[in-house]
RNA sequence: GUGGGUAUAGCUCAGCUGGUAGAGCGCCGCCUUGUGGUGGCGGAUGUCGUGGGUUCAAGUCCCGUUACUCACCCCA
C-alpha cells in the first residue's frame, strides 16, 4: 500500500488524487440535491458536554485549547467526532428557523484520536444525510433516506457495494419475546458475530446477556436470515416467537428493502441482513451498514439508522433518520491500490505553448481567448523547445498543447494521439470528456 | 490505551559473519538540427531517522529516542 500520510492518521492527497475526492463529493452533492437536501456546514468545535456521552469514544475526542491556557484551565470544546451527534445535539438550536421535517446533508471532516490504520484515520471527511422531525418523524423517511444513499453511491465509481439492513424493533422485540434478560446486552454481543465463532458469541449471551444456551441458539438462528428480498418475514415467524413490537420490525425492514429494490443495480445491492446491529445505542428502529466488496477488511463504509430521541429540548424531541458514508475511509485505501486516480494533476486541458519569452503576449491572448470559452489553460513556464514543453504538458496529463506561429496561425496537438492540426482559438474547445479533470478507475487491483 | 514490525537515493528496495554505500524505476544531458513518448550513450543525487555506546573500524552490534506501520480495542 502506497504512504499518503506523512503525519500518521492526517492523510493528504496530491493534486490528482484530491481529483478523486473532489468529482466524488461532487457527485454525491448532486444526487442529495436533487432528492431535496440542503447543504449545511457545522462548526468543528461544540461544548465537551455536548459531545462526550460516557461512552468509548468520549477517550478518542480531541480538545482544543488556547496554547496559552491558564496551566490548570479545563479545555471546554472538543472537536467533533462525526456529523449526526453535532447535528442532532444543534438542531434543536435552531428549531426556530427550520422547516421539518428538516433535510440536510453534509460533507466536512471529523477528528479521532484513535491508532490509526488502513480505513481509520485521524482525521477524515464523511458525507451524511439526515432528515430530522420535530416530535414526530414518518417512518417512510427511513426508507427514503436509504434509498437515496443507494442511489448516491451507486452513481459513483466504486467497487460493489452491499447494503445490509435491519431493525433493532425486530431483534429487540425477538429477544424479549424469547425472554431474554438483558436485551440491549445481547444485542452488542450479537454484533460480534462477524468477528467471534458462532459458539462463542453464544456463550456470551448466556454469560453477558443472562440468556439460557436454547435461547442464545434462537438469536444465532435469527442472526443466519440473511436474503436480498421481504422473505425474511417468514423466516422469522418461522422461528416462533412472540412479541408485540415484532410486528412493526418486521414490516418496517420489508419496506425499507422493498422500497430500495428498484434503485439497486450490479454495482449496489440491498439486503436485510438481521445480524446486523450496530455499536451505538441511540438507533431506535432501521439500523444499516455498508460494506464494500474486497475491501471487507475496511469493516463498514457507511453506515445509519433511526434515532427517535437523541436530541430534545426537553418539551420538543427532534427524531431523525440518517446515513453516513465514509469519504476518506472508502476513497484513500482505494487511491493507494491504484484503484482511483485522477486523469491529471492540474485543472489546464490546454497548454500555450511559448515560443519566444519576447513573444509571451501572443501566447496569453491565445489563452485568454480559450478562457473565454470556458476551456482551462494556461502557459509554458518557459521558452524551452518545443519537446519540453511537450514533456511538460504530458507530465502534468494536460491532454493538448497550442502552438502559435510567427504568420499568426495556430495549431493545436493532442500529445495522446500525436495528431495536430489548424485551429482557432476563439473558437476551438476540446472535447466534453477533456475539459476537467477526471476519475479513472482501474479494475482487477 | 495494549502488543509486534520497520526506518538506506525522488520511489521500490538490496547491502551476507562489522572493513569507509548499490540496483531497478524516475530525473538530467546528448544522439535529435525548437514537436515529447520507443531505442542507444553518458550523468547527478544519500548527514544509511536521530542521540549515545562497543570497536582500530558501525548502514551492519548494544541502549535510548522519534517517526512510520501492523494487530487488538472501537468505529466512517
């Protein structure tokens, strides 16, 4: 794998790699647009109190803090993590002028101060969307909001993608039906079932989650259902359990997969995975997490779900449903495998070449002219011969090169064909698939 | 936070039991007379991460340190 990070978990890109990351969130901001988000931007910085919840993570929140802080000052803002927390714990800030349900999405960096690794940086970027109710949020929301997400990512250029999906009504209300005691437990347990061997994430829920061995063999029984359509539903009546919210699980993880189906594709599919659980104990009902193909090792690229009560203000609640992809998780490991790269490392489809330094104004007025139309450019640094500049031009990938000569007339080469011929530079613009920069992706790496 | 590994040219790396640094790629020049890519010939480049120790002699051995990296944990 190639280094991209001289400072370990701060990744950079060079020039044509951050083409990569900049045609992918541009994509993204399309798609979300057109399904109605607005773009916001979040302060980096909130009260620690508002992002520390006691859990794992308040150890990995960075501080910040005046160099010149009084020695024995408590530092009182920490930068964010990720975007829902911030997000969710503001909305109610702002309640006054927002219309909801409220729709937003967002592509800024989080920061973590955790050992990094390939897919775990320190800092890196995620693209969330969420839609946020006041009091009451649809349920068909959850639904859109994942479809919209499969169809983002599957505009994208990007390995296969599988969307696994389920409902924390559905194993909550399986679990307490079958009589297990400690249900939230189990649930973290169960979560490890893609790390640990079936018989130990058993033994687990007998030892942690207070559960009897047929009991622990029901949940592994419940956690195998894993189909790409609403069969599931009879599989797991099929298992004979009993409970009242097991009916709205159920039904709402078959909308959500039914809902999707029509946007799935090759490139990105939808499934109820019931094994899937999730860390975090905030997510109410739809739980999701994405995962791509030869980069399981990754873990999850995205991931989601409901919430029904993470941000109040004490009269209001603000329910949300939302789903984050991981930019930098997904877009650095594929870029260091050769798998993503930019077409080239400047925006210029056209090099002027310069004949003559005394003769650098006809050159600026050639590029001036393509500017006009629209079409990126710029000069020869120097008045090198003509097979530098050449050089130079296919170093940087501009794709052709302009040459004026003495008579006024003008021919334009594309280095990649070695064709040349007369042009006009009023009128001349490069084909739609050279003007900008773009991303290439290789297959079989 | 816990436990491993690595650190030599711009990049990827070699350097055996200590004897005053090398390859490939890249870069520069020439063949090529202002139009590159292939080919031939020639050339430049290193505080061998850093501080100390052992030794006549350290890239090589020992200790410290820093950085990077992998796994666990957790997650995007």
């Amino acid at each position: 794998m190639a280094k991209i990070a001289p400072l370990s978990g701060f990744p950079e890109l060079l020039p044509e790699q951050r083409v990569v990351e900049r045609e992918i969130i541009a994509s993204l901001s399309r798609t979300f647009e057109l399904h109605g988000f607005a773009n916001i931007e979040t302060r980096v910085v909130e009260p620690i109190d508002r992002l520390a919840k006691g859990g794992e993570i308040d150890k990995e929140i960075y501080v910040l803090q005046r160099l010149a802080a009084d020695a024995d000052s408590k530092a009182e803002l920490g930068m964010h993590f990720d975007l829902t927390v911030p997000f969710r714990a503001t909305s109610p800030e702002h309640a006054g002028k927002l219309e909801f349900p409220f729709r937003r999405f967002q592509i800024q960096p989080a920061w973590r101060g955790e050992r990094p690794q390939e897919g775990r940086y320190r800092q890196f970027t995620q693209a969330d969307i969420d839609i946020v109710g006041r009091d009451t949020l649809g349920f068909h929301h959850d639904v859109e909001v994942v479809r919209v997400m499969v169809e983002a990512l599957g505009a994208l250029p990007l390995p296969p993608l599988s969307f696994r999906v389920n409902n924390r009504k559905l194993i909550r209300g399986f679990y307490r039906g079958l009589g297990i005691a400690d249900v939230t437990t189990a649930i973290k347990v169960i979560d490890k079932l893609d790390k640990l061997p079936a018989e130990t994430v058993a033994a687990q829920l007998v030892e942690q989650a207070g559960a009897t061995p047929e009991q622990a063999e029901q949940c592994l029984r419940l956690a195998t259902i894993r189909v790409a359509d609403t069969s599931f539903v009879e599989k797991v009546r099929a298992l004979g359990v009993e409970d009242e919210v097991l009916d709205t699980g159920p039904e709402e993880l078959a909308a959500v997969i039914a809902g999707c189906a029509s946007a799935t594709s090759a490139r990105v599919t939808v499934e109820a995975n019931l094994r899937i659980a999730r860390g975090l104990d905030y997510y109410t009902g739809t739980v999701l997490e994405v995962f791509m193909a030869g980069y399981e090792r990754l873990k999850s690229v995205g991931g989601g779900g409901r919430y029904d009560a993470l941000a109040s203000d004490g009269k209001t609640t603000y329910p949300g449903v939302g789903v984050s992809f991981g930019v930098s998780r997904t877009l650095i490991p594929l870029i260091a495998d050769g798998v993503l790269d930019g077409s080239r490392k400047v925006p210029s489809a056209v090099l002027v070449a310069v004949t003559d330094e005394a003769d650098r104004d006809a050159s600026t007025a050639v590029a001036t002219a393509l500017r006009k139309s629209g079409v990126a450019c710029e000069l020869s640094a120097d008045a090198a011969k003509f097979g530098k500049q050449i050089r130079a031009a296919e170093r940087r990938g501009i794709p052709f090169v302009w040459f004026t000569r003495a008579d006024g007339s003008h021919r334009v080469k594309d280095i990649r064909s070695g064709e040349q011929v007369e042009a006009d530079p009023s009128t001349r613009t490069p084909p739609a698939a050279d003007l900008r920069p773009q991303v290439i992706k290789k297959e079989n790496q």
